[in-house]
C-alpha cells in the first residue's frame, strides 16, 4: 500500500510519476538560531552580504526599467534600493543579531514585523499600503540569505514532479520545463497562468491539492492522475504499474487523436467550422502547427513581458516576436491581443499602488490607455508587422472594452501611429482589422452598436462569465456560482452573434467555453464559425464538430435558449453529448 | 539652522516613489536636514523614516536643515514639494 493519497482538480490532462521536489513560496516559519560569539562577526557579515546582493539586484533591475520605461517607471527601484540599504533598517539588524546573538533570519524577521506593526498603526490606507514595499524588500533579502531557491529551481538537472504551494507564471517561464513531468499545486485554479502553461506544453497539472507540499517532502516517489485528480505518495508497485498503463493508454489515445489533424473541421452535413489557436507562448505554436490550425485566434502578448520583466520588451523585441509567430502559421491569420495585465505585479508597480480590486481595476484596454508609452510601441511593432505581410491577415484585438469610446480611441491611435511610422520612412498597412474582446457584459449588450465600429469580436468567455455573474471562480465558496450555461450568459453570446451576422463582420469566441466539448455543439448551433482555444483542445474539438450534424445543432439551439436555468442546459447537453459520443465512440 | 514650511499636495502622499526623491535630494547636501509633521520629525535621508511620518494629502509639514548648505538644502527640498515631486499629479 501507498504511504498516503491525496485529492486534487485536474487542470491540465495526463499522468505524472516521478520524483517529487517541493517549492514553497509562502513564507516559511523563521528558526531562532543561536550564534556563537566567535560567529557573530561572520553573522553579521553574512547579512550585510545580502543586503548587497539585493541592492545591487535591484539596481539591475531598475537599470533595465529605466532604459525600457523611463524614469518614472524606475522610481519604485530607487525607493526599494533605498529600503534596502536604509540605516534604519540594517542598523537594528544588525545591533539585534550582536546583542541577542541571533541568526540573520531572525532578526531581520524581527526587525521589518516591528516596522510593519508601525506602518499598520497607521490609519491613512495610502499610508499602510507603504509596507508593502518593506516587505517587498524583506523578502529579497530573506532570499539572498537563504541563496534563493528559484535558482535551484532553474538548474534541475533530472525529471521532477514539482510540488508547489502556489507558483507565479512568473516563476514557471523561468523553469526548464522539459524537466518537469507534472505539476501538484496547492493552490491556483483552472485559468491560473500557470495552468495554461502547463496545458500548452501537454504537462499535466493538479491544483487544489491542499497538503500536497508537506506529504512531498517525506516522499521518494509520487503519482498523480490529472484526470480523477488523485495524488499517490510512495506508490506500492502495483499502483505504479496501474499508473503506467494508463500514461501509455493515454499517449495512444493522443496518437490516434493525430491522425485527424489533416481533416478539414466540418460537420455531417457540410457546415465548415474554423480552428484556431490561443498561444502564450512559442512552445504552443508548435503545438498550433502540428494541429493544423486554421490560424492564432488570440496571440497574449503578456509573456512578452514576464520574459523582459521587470524591464519593457522594446518595439524590435515585439516586432521579432511576432514575425517569429506569422512566418510559423504560413499565411494563416494571426490576432494579435494588445497587452492586459490586470492584477499581475508589472501593473502594480506602474500603477504605483496596489488595487483594492485589481479584476475591476486597471487592465486590458484601460491600462493600454493609460500607458501610451507601452501603447504606442506594441501597436507599432504589429502596424509594421502588418505592412511586412498580407494584407488582413494581422488583426489587432483590444481586451476588456467596455464602452465605444475606448475602440474609437484605440482606433484614433492605431492611425495617428501608422502616420508617424509612415512619416519615419516606415512602410504602413492599407488596412489592419481592429476587433474589440467581448468580455465585460455592457459590451455584449452594445453588441449591435459596437459591431458597425470594429472588424471584428472576439467573445472571451471567461471574463464574461465572471462579470456577468459576479464570481470569482478560483474562490472556492462561490466557484459553483460560475455556470458557463447559466442562459444570462447564452443569451449574450447570441446577442453578439446576432449583432456580427447583422453587420458582416466576424465574430470569434477565444474562451475556455470554445473548448468545452459540453458546449461546442451548441456553439455550433447559434451560428458561431470561429472557436480558438488551447493548441492541445484542437485534434479532441475537430474530432466532436466532425460527428455533428448542423442541423440538428441549431435545433438542439432552439431548445437551449427557451430553458431558463443552467442546471437544465447543463442536463441536456450532457444528454445530448453522451448520445453522439455513444454513437461515434469519441473519448473527449 | 533653517526653517522653512510646505505642504503634500499629491493625491498619495508621501509615497515611495516621492520619499525616494525626497532622499535623493537630501543626501546631495552635507547639512542635517528633518522633515516634521505636528506630531514627529524624522531624518529626511532615510526613506523608512520619511515613509513612516503620517503625511497625506494637505498635511502641513516642516522642513529643517542646519549645516553648511543648509540655506541650498531647504530651497531644493521646498523646490521638490512644490513641484508635487514631478509628477504632476
């Protein structure tokens, strides 16, 4: 028998066995470790090391910002190296590790609670906020004391299942992810950063998976199944064997799923469905070529960024990017979506202040405006990129429109730039689409308004459902609140349907929901013609449109939308779905 | 030893950002230099110091230089508040 099982969600398909390495994140309880009196110099001495480190890993970093971002940007790095090397900061520190001969862990734990405690007293919420900083700072050095752990992440040198508390995407685009054959997560949801990672590069992933990193730790061998989201510690042989027959069960399942990647997509009867790919990161692409995808329905520039970051990818660092992207897809389309990072780091340290509600906050469009600078170079690198290839075939898409005013200013930019590029000597493109993500529901009630100013709509249900719905999903006790049938949400995809064939411009959908075989051929049904999703979704999606009959979709649509709850959606597509996979003998 | 009085007039206070130039500026000068609300006074050339002093928006606070170039000292810091410490906001 196995030591001990644990029980997780499943996000990301297949199965890992492997040796565990754990990485916690969270801050771990600080010892109090006497030192000697012939040490404490050698103590001391040891955290003024430190301090070091980070300040002059801070001055790097700020050094990157100011060339990329300009001084404003780089500020937040002249305060945090200032912290860092503060009197009052070191000082104590360092009279706390001779006068109590304590290790430096302790007394900088020690020193920065007090400073906390005194910036908490403080009633203004500007004012508190402040402590962010302190601690911001804290931690590098606690890190650079501890010789940083994400370093020994960086260089594993064997096959590992990482076992994590909660992992920064941040922190994965740094990994060598052809090491990692899975990943157990405590903490981090369905649509986390690091979960599409992780699906885009076809490892398996586990979240939910509480206790996870304390029973790694006393583990040689773990097993885990993405699929029942079971966790196996030390696995007895059978077990292992068990779990070896269905890896390799798995893996023909994806071979067989190959053979259909050269088919076109299209129903019974004829009606042609488009296939196209969401791609984070290069590695996908490859996936979205050997898929055959019908083009990049949604190219996130975020990781652009997380790769330069804390710095700015430049207008040439876009531009190489994305040319890597078009002449990969051989004159397929390619949307491009201009940056969103909504509550992630980068944004708080331009925004200089955190968010009491990020999701609500700063992001997608927004942020865009609010940055002309970041803006201005992004848009220049496509426009350019656009005038290098065919034209039509580069689209812009701006996130997280919730108002015409923002596409006609966003409109506005995109030509003032193709002139400044053109007056620079610059070829520019006759025409580049503009599309706006349909994601905050007032832009889904604009639809028939909206679709005579763009080119082009592109839903994302993701975000649609959790402002339509006010839920946060990765929040456990409303996740079942967050119903992709819920008819509220049907009725707005139709809407935009609607408002797209009204005014013949092409309407997308680009979230998780295009990928779900549940609701595909509903979809289908209400007329929608273009479904991007996750490279890895493509062969399992192509494989269900090819065993539906149009027809019967938009009957099946009729049904949908007279029922006015999402529990009897739900019932019926299940019903429906189980029929047609008991039919056609599709495992999805 | 000079004396001279301002006041915060950016929406966050006396932020990081703003306490970092604060520094900066006052480390150019060899005086001693304070900054002070009612309340308390602190060494404007330590950031913890000055992000701990409770200043928000329309707080009145003091500047108090004593040196050699203190007359400078207070003229660029005063020079530094009143300009909301470029950032216009």
């Amino acid at each position: 028998m196995s030591r001990s099982q644990l029980k997780g969600m499943g996000v990301s398909p297949g199965i890992a066995i492997g040796e565990p390495v754990v990485h916690e994140t969270r801050p771990m309880a600080t010892l109090r470790i006497t030192v000697p009196t012939s040490r404490i110099d050698a103590e001391v001495e040891r955290f003024r090391k430190a301090v070091a480190d980070t300040v002059e890993r801070i001055r790097e970093n700020r050094e990157r910002a100011s060339q990329q971002m300009g001084q404003e940007f780089a500020a937040i790095f002249d305060a945090h190296q200032l912290i860092a090397s503060d009197a009052s900061l070191t000082g104590p520190i360092e009279e706390t590790i001779r006068s109590e001969q304590v290790n430096a862990e302790w007394a900088l734990d020690q020193v920065v609670a007090h400073l906390v405690a005194r910036f908490e007293a403080l009633t203004d919420v500007y004012l508190s906020d402040r402590k962010l900083d302190v601690l911001d700072v804290a931690t590098q050095i606690m890190n650079a004391l501890h010789g940083l752990d994400v370093r020994l992440l960086e260089n594993l040198d064997r096959p590992v299942v990482l076992v994590a508390d909660d992992l920064p995407a941040s922190t994965v685009v740094h990994l060598p992810l052809d090491k990692v054959l899975g990943f157990a997560l405590e903490m981090g949801g369905p649509t986390s950063h690091t979960t599409i990672i992780a699906r885009s590069l076809g490892i398996p992933v586990i979240v939910g998976a509480h206790g996870a990193c304390q029973a790694a730790q006393q583990s040689r061998i773990l097993a885990f199944d993405a699929f029942e989201g079971k966790i196996i510690f030390d696995p007895d042989p059978a077990e292992v064997s068990e779990f070896q027959s269905r890896q390799r069960e798995y893996q023909e399942q994806q071979g067989h799923l190959f053979h259909v990647r050269l088919l076109p997509t299209v129903t019974r009867d004829g009606h042609t469905i488009e296939l196209l790919a969401n791609i984070d990161l290069a590695a996908e692409l490859e996936q979205a070529v050997q898929w055959n995808v019908d083009g990049i329905g949604l190219y996130r520039s975020e990781f652009l960024y997380m790769k330069t970051s804390p710095g700015l990818p430049s207008e040439e660092d876009h531009l190489a990017e994305y040319r890597a992207l078009v002449s990969r897809m051989d004159g397929r389309p390619v949307t491009i979506r201009t940056f969103d990072l909504g509550g992630k780091k980068l944004a708080r340290e331009v925004i200089g202040s955190p968010e009491a509600n990020p999701v609500l906050g700063l992001r997608g469009i927004r942020l865009c405006l609010s940055k002309p600078d970041f803006f201005r170079t992004q848009l220049r690198a496509v426009l350019r990129l656009a005038a290098e290839c065919e034209s039509g075939r580069v689209k812009i898409m701006f996130p997280l429109i919730s108002g015409i005013e923002e596409v006609r200013i966003a409109r506005l930019l995109v030509r003032q730039l193709s002139e400044e590029l053109r007056r620079e000597g610059h070829r520019v493109p006759d025409h580049v689409p503009l599309g706006a993500m349909v994601e905050v529901p007032s832009c889904a009630v604009m639809a028939p308004e909206l679709a005579k100013e763009v080119d082009f709509l592109s839903i994302g249900t993701n975000d649609l459902i959790q402002y339509a719905l006010a839920v946060d999903r990765s929040n456990e006790l409303v996740a079942s609140y967050y119903q992709p049938t819920n008819p509220a949400i049907l009725q707005l995809i139709t809407r935009v349907i609607a408002a797209g064939e009204a005014e013949g411009i092409e309407i997308s959908m680009c979230g998780e929901m295009a990928a779900d075989p549940l609701i595909v051929p509903v979809l289908v049904g209400f007329g929608l013609k273009k479904l991007s999703m996750n490279p890895q979704s493509v062969p399992v999606i192509r494989n269900l449109i090819r065993q539906l009959s149009f027809r019967e979709s938009v009957h099946m649509a009729r049904q949908v939308a007279r029922m006015v709850t999402a529990r009897d959606v739900e019932e019926f597509l299940l019903e429906r779905l189980a029929i047609l996979l008991a039919k056609a003998r599709i495992r999805v | 030893m000079k004396i001279e009085r301002v006041q915060i007039c950016n929406r966050l206070g006396l932020h990081a950002r703003a306490a970092a130039k604060v520094v900066h500026a006052a480390c150019e000068f060899q005086s001693e230099i304070f900054l002070g609300t009612d309340e308390e006074e602190v060494n404007a050339k330590s950031i913890l110091g000055l992000l701990t002093l409770a200043a928000t928006e329309g707080t009145p606070l003091s500047i108090r230089a004593s040196g050699v170039d203190e007359e400078a000292a207070i003229k660029a810091l005063v020079a530094l508040f009143q300009n909301k410490f470029g950032e216009g906001g």
